[in-house]
C-alpha cells in the first residue's frame, strides 16, 4: 500500500537526505523540536557501562558455546550447541548493528573498528557492505527503488514487483510467500555469506566507513578458517556438515525474525511521495510491545520508530524515549503504530498475502 494522498499534502516535503545514519536537523521543524528534548534529557549520550556489561555477556556466551562445542565433541548432542550458537551470532549482530549507527562509543573509529571484528571476524559478515546497504534503508525506509529492503529478490513487496515475475518458480514463491516466508527464512544466513562475499569480492559497498577491501576479505577468509576448523576437529564431518546446516538455519530465522516486525506490512513510498524526515520515519515504522525479555530477543529493534529517528541513540535509551516520541506524535496528530510481537508477524504475512494475490487470481495458478 502507499501513502495516502491527505497524509503526504498535510506532509512537509524535504529534499531527500544524504545516506547517512545522522539526519540533517531543520532549525524550528517538528524533528528539531523533538531532537531538543532528547538531547535535554541525555538520552543521545553515549551509554558505556551498559554497553560494557551487554558486550562481555554476548561475547562471553559466544566464547563458552564455542569451548561447549569442543566439550561435547562427536556426538549428535551438538545440533544444541547449533541452535545455541545460532541464538549468540544473532547477539552479536545487534551489538556489530549498534556499532554500525555510532551508538556504542563516541570515537567513530572505535565504533568501526568494533563493528568490523563483529560483523566479518564473528559472525562472516562483510561490515563496509552492511553499513552501506543498512544505511540507504534508514535514508529511504519502505520507499519503493531505494530502500534495498523491500527490493525486488526472492519475495515481491509490492504490486510492480508481482508484476516483474515470469519465471514459473518466482511465479510459485510469489503466489504462496506468506507460506513460505519463514521457511525461507532458513536460507537467509547463507545469504548474507554469499552477499558478503560478492560485494568484498566486486567492491560492490560504497561506504568507506567499511575499510579497504583487503581487510574485509582477510577477517572474512579468517572466520571461514576458524569456523570450519571448530567444526573439523570437534566432530566428524557429517556431523560437522549437519551442525553448520541447522547453526546457519537458526541465525537466519532469528535475524529474519527480529527485522520482519518493523517494516513490513507498512505503507510503501513512491517517488512521487514528498514526507519530511520525522514523517517518513514513523509511518513506514512499527514498534512491537513488550518487557525486557523482547528487548533482550528483539535486540532493542522492537523500538523501531526511536531507533529511525535517532539511529546513534544507545540501546539502552530507546525505552525512555518511548513515551517522549509517542507523546510528540499524538500532539501533530501522526500515526504511531505499536502491536504485539504476533501482531507485527500476522501484518506482514498479511501484507505479503495481499501482493501475491494478483498471481493466485492467474487462472490455472497453483
């Protein structure tokens, strides 16, 4: 669906913002307003401590499922630790993520460098790439040709892409893709291997923020090394193949899990849409409801709409702004969209429903 036309002429229009996890703030519009009280209320200063104590749990978990591994060594008993291992590199995706928006620590070159030993050395995720294409989805979030999230792949999000798929197999997906999504879900830690790769090995990334490609490609090459010789030596090599299938299966569904919420199933921007920065935040954003387990699990994503309109806002902050953004909202009378976990699940596998619809209508479609 797209924006409404009332909404978008009520809507300030602005030129479109640099790619950048640091929006330009307009002197006297409604963000700045809202940037004012954050900043008065300490809530973008960075939090360290916290920070501290979540990074030395993440990497503490992550180091003892590896040393579990080793422990338990040639036995079936390992597809646990898979499962585990998968839930810790989810971990620390979210704290290679908070490194990525300048939120950790005040030095960029700290956060970057953090960012790089998470994201390529950890988990085997190019950084310089991640920071690129991440950082074109907050300029551009659910706006149709720019945000790389709602582009067109293996799932259609909107009615132009439906109308693209000719091939008998995407004709398929397409057709059934709120069935299949979480199915295919599984695949998508591989995905971000293979993507990683592509782009270090094309210098397909345009941020410079990822370092030179050679660094990339080193912590890449050292994770696979490391990767597959814990593996090796801890078990036989069917087991070894088995493990890394359901270790990159639960990584995949979990990340897949954690970004769904947030923007699928929310209006989708055209080019003709004109919305100023807070508007085209919080309209293409869904918070999702809970306590301090969904903070833990979500990663702090849960908090989408804060997290869009304050990126560099440390984790920790985004539940004290909440209220602050909400109340901010409702006094300019604009939507702020917050549902419970399953709610946020059944609105985007609704949404994909509804857009695979014109293929099932197809006659003779199965």
């Amino acid at each position: 669906m797209t924006i409404h036309t009332q909404v978008l002429v009520d809507a300030a229009a602005t030129a479109d913002r640099p790619t950048s996890t640091a929006p330009t703030v307009e002197r006297g519009s409604d963000y700045a307003a809202l940037v004012k009280v954050m900043r008065g209320a300490g809530l973008l200063d960075r939090r360290l401590a916290s920070y501290g104590i979540r990074g030395s749990l993440t990497v503490g978990s992550y180091a003892a499922i590896c040393l579990a591994i080793v422990w338990v060594g040639n036995s079936w008993y390992q597809l646990i630790n898979a499962a585990l291992f998968g839930l810790a590199w989810g971990q620390v995706a979210f704290l290679g993520h908070d490194a990525g928006h300048h939120a950790i620590f005040g030095s960029h070159r700290c956060n970057d460098t953090l960012g790089r030993v998470l994201g390529n050395l950890f988990v085997g995720l190019s950084y310089g790439w991640w920071v690129d294409t991440h950082n074109r989805h907050h300029a551009n979030p659910n706006h149709e040709g720019r945000d790389p999230d709602v582009g067109d792949g293996v799932l259609a999000f909107t009615t132009a892409q439906v109308a693209k798929r000719n091939g008998p197999v995407s004709r398929f997906i397409v057709r059934r893709q709120a069935y299949l999504f979480f199915p295919l879900l599984a695949l998508e830690g591989i995905s971000l291997h293979v993507d990683s790769v592509a782009a270090v090995k094309t210098g397909a990334f345009r941020s410079a923020r990822g370092g030179s490609r050679r660094f990339e490609a080193i912590g890449l090459v050292v994770h696979a090394a490391l990767y597959l010789s814990l593996l090796l030596l801890a078990m036989s090599p069917e087991k070894a193949i088995v493990f890394a299938a359901v270790h990159q299966a639960v990584w995949g569904i979990y990340m897949g899990s954690t970004f769904a919420p947030n923007h699928k199933g929310m209006p989708i921007i055209t080019s003709g849409d004109h919305l100023d920065f807070l508007r085209r935040q919080v309209l293409t954003s869904r918070n999702v409801r809970g306590g301090v387990l969904t903070d833990f699990a979500l990663g702090g994503l849960n908090y989408q709409i804060e997290h869009h309109l304050f990126p560099s806002m440390p984790r920790a902050s985004l539940r004290i702004a909440q209220p602050i953004v909400r109340a901010h909202c409702a006094a300019l009378c604009l939507p702020y969209c917050e549902v419970s976990l399953i709610g946020s699940y059944h609105a985007a596998l609704a949404h994909l429903h509804a857009v695979g619809a014109p293929l099932r209508a197809v006659p003779g479609a199965r």
